[in-house]
C-alpha cells in the first residue's frame, strides 16, 4: 500500500510539474494546456457521446486486429517452430518483412483498402504479428525435450504432441508475445487514424482537434484516455496470463 | 602477538529473530581461525556483520587496519563474467596506478598457481580454479584479514583438498590472517590453528579451542593423526551441545557413527 | 553454405513469382519487382541530390533520436534500477507515459518545437526510450546479491560500481531494448515525417502516392526495409562483440 502511494506521489508530481510548465510564459501559450485545464475537458467529453463512440471505434478496431493477429501468428509461430526446414527456408523472407514499419505501409494501405477501417485493422495487425509470431517460435525453442519424449513414448503423435505438450507450455510466452503485441497495436491504430484513412476513432479525434480549432486541451485529453487504454490493455492481459499460467 | 580483530559482545537480530546471541573473540595477526557451527546457526549473519555488509545490532567488531577481503561460497557469482581472470583480480585495484595493478594481479595469480589463466574468462576455467581466482583477488588486495565463507563448500571433494592445501600455503608464505567460517568439522580442524565452536541459533560461543596439530599439515598422515581424531570428535559432542534442535541431533548422530566406524574404540 | 541456400533461394524464388505475376497482372499497384528496382535507380542513383537531402537527413534524425533516447534511457534506467524507492515513485508514471502512442504527442511538440528536426527529433526520443529505460531497470534490478557484497567488500568507488558493475550486468537486457527502440526509430522517423516537413524518406514516400506514382511508393517501402534490416544487423554485430563475454553455451561453462 505504500508502494501505492509513493506510485501516486509520483504522478502528482508529474502532474505538478505540467501544470508549472503549461502555465509558465517560456512555453508559447496554448501549446500546452495545464492539466487543470485538460482534467475539465476531460470530463466534458467523457460525457459526449461522441467522443465514447470515438473510443469505443479505436477499442473494438484494437481488439479486432488482435483477434486476426493471433488466428495468424499463432499457427504459424507453431509450424516454424516445430518444422526446422520451413523456418531455414522462410527466414530471410521474415527476416526482410519485420524491419518495415507497419506506417511505411500507409499510403499502400490506403490505395489499396480505402480509408474505411479495414485500412488501420490491416496495418494493425501487420504490426501485431511480429511479437506474437517470434514469442510462439521462441516458446517452442525452449519447449523441454524430455516432455516431448515422455510423450513420445506414451504413443502420442507429432501432432497430438504439438497441441497437448507444446501449445500448453508454450502458452506463457505466446501471452507475453499478446500482451506486447496489444501495445502496439493500439499505438499504430492511434497513428493510422491521426494521419490518414479513418473517419473515426480517437487517433482522429486528436487531429480533428488539431487542424480545426487548435484545441490542444483536446489533443490532451485524446492522449491521455489514449495512454490510459493502453495500461488497462496491457494490465488486463497481464492480469490474464496470471490466471491462466498458473502452473 | 596482536590482536587483528576483536568481537566483542556482538549480536545480531532480524525483526524478533535473534541470529547471533552475544560473541566475544580475538583473532591474533598471522592466526587462521575457523568458526564452526551447524548449518543455519548464524555463521553468515556473523560473517557479514565482521565484514561491514551489515551493522550489527549490538556489540563491537573492529579491526586493526583498514581492509578486509571475502572469498565467498558461490565463485560463480563472486567473479564477474565481462572481466578476465586477470580483470577478476584488479578488480580492487582500480584506485592504483596501472603498472603497480597489474603486477600485483600477476603475482597473487602465480600464487595460486593460474600465470597462466590470466587472459581466460572466468568461465572458461573449472570450478577449482575460479575459487582460485577468487582467492588470488582477495590476496592482491592484500587484506588486514580474509575472511572466507564456506570458501570450499561447492566444489568435488578432490578439488576441496587442494584447495585447502593451497590456502594453508598461501597463508604462511605471506603471513596473512585469516576467519575461515564454515559447517564442516574436519575441514575446521585440519585448517585451523583455533577452532570457534558456535551453538545453534542464536549462535553463542560454545568453546575456543587450540589446534594442537603442527604447521605442516598433510591431507593424509593429519588426518589419521591421533590428535586430530580426537578434537575432531570433541568438536562433533561439542556442537550437540547448547540447544540442539532436531536437525542438529540428526546431523550429530551421523557425525557420531562416522566416528566409531573410522576410530577403533 | 547449405542453409544459406536455402534461406535465400526461397527469397530469390518469392522475388520470381512476384515479377512474373507483377508482369502478367499488369496491375498498377503491384509493380513487378525490375521496375521497382528501375524507379529506385532513376530514384537515388540517377538524382543524388534525392539521397542527400531525403535519404540522409532521415538516417541522421533515426540515428540521432535513437542515440539520445538510448543516452537517457540507460542513465536514468541506471540511477532507477539501483532504487528500489525510486522505482516505487516513478514506476506507475512510466507505465503511463509508455502507454502513451507518442504519435498523439505530434500536434503537441509541433507547437512547442515547430516543424523541424527539433520536433521530428522529440517524436523520436519520446517514442522509443521506453524499451531502453525499462529494460535498464530490468537488467540493473538484476545484478546479483553476492556481487553486490563483493563491491561492498572491496570498497569500490561509485563510479567503478556503476559503470564496472550495474552497467556490464545490465548490458544484455540494455542491448534487448536497444534494438527493439531501433526498430521502433524507424517508425516514428517516417511518422514524424509524414507530418509538418517537406523532406525525408516519410515525406517523399507521401509526394509519391499522392502523385499515383506507385513504382516509387514500392520503392520507398523496399528502401524502409532494406534500412530496418540494415541497421539491425549492425546493431547484432556491436552486441556480439560488446556481449562476448558472456558464456556462449552451457557445455562450455564450467559447472
């Protein structure tokens, strides 16, 4: 409980310290809004339905693209993990593909899907798979041999192996690679709507606020419950992994 | 002979744990003292509060001279995988000048015989040698007194001889004080000239003995030597003594039938 | 040289197949690879000053971002990991503030720095030192009790402590978070390019598909990931040598 409370002290001090800042005449006026300021705003928009429906567009969106990201990188970390020539033959191709930044791949995006949300789903996704795919393969890698042995010689086949031996003790890793993965996923569906190809969602509410009236308290307030999906994101899952990996 | 350390009236107690119950010792310049205890009584709760890790909650711990070294138990993390063997031993060094650093590094390594290990990685070598290591470092600082703790306790007991061997060399060539802290009786006999004999928790001194054993000592004629038998049996009833908790009875028994199958009564 | 093979010839066969489908589909969007390649020659090669006033400056704003995120992520990681006080008061705060998708703070830092590298250099930074600052608390937390006694025993100066200690214990969980912040640089260069500047591979990449030319698009894609795999091989070649001491397989430790 104290840990707690130090870890509000800290926040407090942050806060503190914005508020001294937005208010000070070195910074040019209105670039950045004192927390006071943005807390009221905050409120306001909480309760416009507008702007819930702006979360609830980028929340359902992150959730989506995580759904495809793990239907896909799973099965496939699975089969590159447990089949040696495929991940050989494959490597240099992943190995090419991983280092282009889902953003790099916008404009493509957008000639291609349009600016509906199949566009930030797909880049979404694009960026999810990577940690998703390279935890599962990482997680058989260190899978014990003697379990697959032991399994082996109780007569169960390399495909009851892979879904009763390798799957569950892979599982921990393959929730880490989700959780890092959500992160992320989050941060390039935000980056997508701001910058182009979305017609809502908060990455727009924020440029929206931006280019109109130049509310930069309402830019605030987007990041803010922005940076604050991302911690429920991220704990939520953490808080899964806890329950389900309890051995 | 002057005293290097004096303990007096130390104790040590952790919430309502008391760990060290009251010790009072000396340790004279050029001794190789051994304390030795049954496992879980205080021994590392001694040895980190002579060393200055922890402050004791009573009593008195000082020191003639200013510095003090430790060979710990665990040689793997004791040494530091990024540095080289040679790295190892300069480690405490670094406030010299350079040339006088790496001279005294090579010599403490030719004192435990590793001149030639110096470029190595630490763990490249076995674990022998890396105690070695440990213990050249400890003698390049060249410490008021080297303190080791368990110092033999992880390594095959082939190695063990040698390395007692070496210390026990080491130590009168270049008259270095030594508290060796460790559970394992013989091991506390053969190396020491006292032994300190401590209860279980909280640790209190049970006996100060002399070790009346010559300065040479040999892995196997000291062994079978007739006064070495005997004070390792008086050692063995001494530590069932005080409040023997069910391990210590456990252990002691063991001890006590070792000692009628190797000494014909 | 057998697994070489046949890790590239599966490439080298994708790249075949994309040209002859590229070729056959004569679809504007997917170009086949030789005219990628052409429009990347007539691109960069043919017109130098494309690569000197796009092609550089983005590296030099990646590199530049990348090392004073890396500078203030280990130092402070450093001074947080050895705390555990420290962390208690700044740990919720950084869970936040990471969370943050730095590219909301775009609008926000193109008020306070205006357009330009200083801005483009604050997406950067603000964008990928958490990896590095959170992976050096990691790996700080980490250094074990008996080396910790040994330090103390031995009375080492502070200086020797940290940089000769904590930091080498650090050094392969640091390393981690460096190369996942240098991928991420990437990112947010081309993210911070897109907005508010008139050059850079972002920028260019834009002018592209706003002018329908989607040979050039393709050929900035390729340029991004030849760049991300380029700079990450270079930063697995560093911590090779830097993390050599580390025992490279169990057989080889001693137990």
């Amino acid at each position: 409980m104290r840990a707690f409370t130090r870890g509000l002290i800290g926040i407090a001090g942050f806060l503190a310290l914005w508020e001294l800042l937005g208010r000070s005449p070195l910074l040019p006026a209105d670039a950045l809004p004192p927390p006071s300021l943005v807390f009221g705003e905050l409120v306001t928009q909480l309760t416009s339905s507008e702007f819930i429906s702006h979360v609830v567009a980028t929340v359902l969106a992150v959730l989506i693209a995580i759904g495809i990201a793990i239907a896909i990188a799973v099965p496939s970390g699975l089969v590159l993990g447990s089949v040696p020539a495929v991940r050989h033959a494959t490597r240099a191709v992943i190995e090419f593909l991983r280092p282009i930044p889902s953003v790099a791949l916008i404009p493509l995006a957008l000639v291609m899907l349009g600016f509906g949300p199949e566009t930030k789903i797909t880049l979404a996704v694009y960026a999810a798979l990577w940690p998703i795919l390279f935890n599962t393969i990482y997680a058989l890698d260190e899978l014990d041999p003697l379990l697959v042995e032991t399994s082996r010689v109780f007569g169960t086949g390399r495909v009851g192996v892979l879904f009763r031996v390798a799957l569950p003790s892979a599982l921990p890793f393959v929730l880490t690679g989700i959780r890092l993965a959500a992160t992320t996923a989050l941060i390039v569906m935000v980056s997508v709507e701001l910058m182009a190809g979305s017609e809502i969602g908060l990455g727009y509410f924020i440029m929206e606020a931006r280019s109109g009236p130049g509310r930069m308290d309402q830019v605030l307030v987007g990041t803010v419950v922005a940076g604050a999906i991302g911690v429920l994101l991220n704990n939520g899952l953490e808080r899964i992994r806890r329950r389900w990996v309890a051995w | 002979m002057s005293n290097m350390l004096e303990v007096a009236d130390l104790g040590h107690t952790y919430g309502d744990y008391e760990a060290i119950g009251g010790l009072t010792f000396t340790v004279r310049a050029g001794e190789l003292v051994c304390v030795v205890g049954p496992s879980g009584c205080g021994k590392s709760t001694l040895l980190r509060t002579i060393s200055g890790l922890i402050t004791p909650s009573r009593g008195d711990v000082s020191l003639k001279g200013s510095h003090l070294a430790v060979v710990f138990q665990d040689y793997q993390r004791s040494l530091f995988p990024w540095l080289t063997v040679q790295g190892n031993v300069e480690f405490p060094l670094r406030s010299l000048p350079r040339a006088e650093r790496r001279a005294r590094a090579a010599e403490a390594l030719e004192w435990v015989g590793l001149g030639k290990a110096a470029k190595k990685r630490p763990w490249q070598l076995s674990g022998g040698m890396q105690q070695r290591v440990a213990i050249a470092r400890a003698l390049a600082y060249r410490p008021a007194l080297l303190l080791m703790d368990e110092p033999f306790a992880s390594v095959d007991a082939q190695t063990r001889f040698e390395l007692e061997d070496l210390l026990l060399r080491v130590r009168r060539e270049h008259d270095t004080t030594v508290l060796v802290v460790t559970h394992d009786i013989d091991e506390s006999v053969y190396l020491g000239d006292r032994i300190l004999v401590l209860s279980n928790s909280p640790a209190r001194l049970v006996a100060d003995l002399d070790v009346p054993l010559p300065a040479e000592r040999d892995q196997v004629t000291t062994r079978t030597d007739e006064a070495f038998v005997a004070l390792r049996s008086k050692v063995a009833r001494l530590l069932n003594v005080g409040k023997p908790s069910i391990d210590v009875e456990k252990w002691a028994a063991a001890e006590r039938e070792s000692l009628s199958e190797t000494v014909p009564s | 040289m057998n697994k070489f093979l046949q890790r590239w010839s599966v490439f080298a066969g994708l790249i075949i197949v994309w040209q002859v489908l590229g070729v056959a589909a004569d679809d504007p969007f997917f170009p086949p690879p030789s005219e990628i390649v052409e429009a990347a020659w007539e691109w960069w090669v043919l017109e130098p000053e494309n690569v000197t006033e796009h092609v550089l400056p983005s590296i030099g704003r990646l590199l530049s971002g990348w090392a004073i995120a890396s500078v203030i992520g280990i130092a402070l990681g450093l001074l947080l990991g050895r705390s555990d006080r420290a962390m208690e008061y700044a740990g919720p705060l950084l869970v936040f503030l990471r969370s943050i998708p730095p590219p909301a703070l775009v609008p926000v830092f193109l008020l306070l720095f205006k357009a330009g590298t200083s801005m483009q250099l604050a997406t950067i930074v603000f964008g990928v030192i958490w990896p590095v600052l959170l992976n050096t608390v990691d790996g700080a937390r980490s250094v074990d009790v008996t080396k910790v006694d040994t330090s103390a025993v031995f009375r080492i100066p502070r200086h020797q402590w940290v940089l000769g200690v904590v930091l080498p214990a650090a050094s392969p969980k640091i390393f981690a978070g460096l190369r996942v912040s240098l991928s991420l640089s990437l990112v947010l260069m081309v993210i911070s390019e897109l907005v508010g500047t008139d050059n850079g591979i972002g920028s260019q990449l834009m002018t592209a598909q706003r002018e329908f030319d989607y040979t050039r698009m393709w050929a900035g894609i390729v340029l991004l990931g030849v760049l991300g795999y380029g700079l990450n091989t270079a930063l697995l070649a560093v911590e090779r040598r830097a993390l050599a001491w580390q025992p490279r397989s169990r057989d080889e430790q001693h137990a």
